[in-house]
C-alpha cells in the first residue's frame, strides 16, 4: 500500500455545534448552542485506509430504531412541542443512516448480523 495512502494515529477527536436561534413574541432573539465533542482512543498504532475506521457497526434493527427516534425528536423539535432538545435527534438519525456509532468503538460494541 503506497504511503500517501496510509496515516498512524492513537486517537480521533470528533464534535459537533449547533446553534438555534429563536424569536418569542416582542422579537427579542435568544440563542441556544449545543456544543459535544468526544475522544475515541484506538490501538496504538492503528491503521486508517481508504475509512476503514468506520466499519459499520450498527445492525439492521438498531438502526431502523436509531433512524425512527431521531426523526420523531426532529420532528418534536420543529413542531415545537419539546423545544431545541429535540434537534439532538440528528445523532441517532444521523448513526443510523451511515450505520456507524462511534461511541461503539471503545466498547467493541457491533449490532450487526454475524455472516457466515
């Protein structure tokens, strides 16, 4: 495998903002900003090629779960019946679509099917 191809690292930090801007009645704007941020340590001198580091690692079930929850809270949220919370739903929404949790990783967690 060509070296350009090819990187060594001992963790991922990954994160995320959000900011929601809303208005009540007198048009005073107020903001509300969900910041999360995380590490995910890996085996020293674990290898990345071509994203082998997102292996999906959540199942069929889990993710038709993930994909309905998250939609439900965003869906909650724009309807305004639980507030900016509820756009926290782009997680599940969003592990579910690419069948990847990163949280899983520390834990060796997989939902998958086993193939045989």
């Amino acid at each position: 495998m060509p070296a350009s191809q090819r990187c060594r690292i001992n963790s991922l930090q990954m994160g995320f903002a959000l900011d929601f801007y809303r208005h009540d009645q007198t048009g005073k704007a107020s903001v509300t900003r969900i910041k999360q941020t995380w590490e995910v340590s890996l085996q020293p001198g674990s290898l990345i090629h071509e994203g082998t580091i997102m292996k999906t690692n959540v199942g069929s079930i889990d993710r038709i779960v993930r994909i309905v929850a998250g939609a439900a809270l965003i869906a909650a949220s724009l309807l305004d019946l639980i507030g900016p919370w509820g756009w926290i739903g782009v997680i599940p929404l969003a592990t579910g679509i690419f069948r990847f949790c990163p949280v899983y990783l520390p834990f060796g967690f997989n939902t998958c099917s086993v193939k045989k």
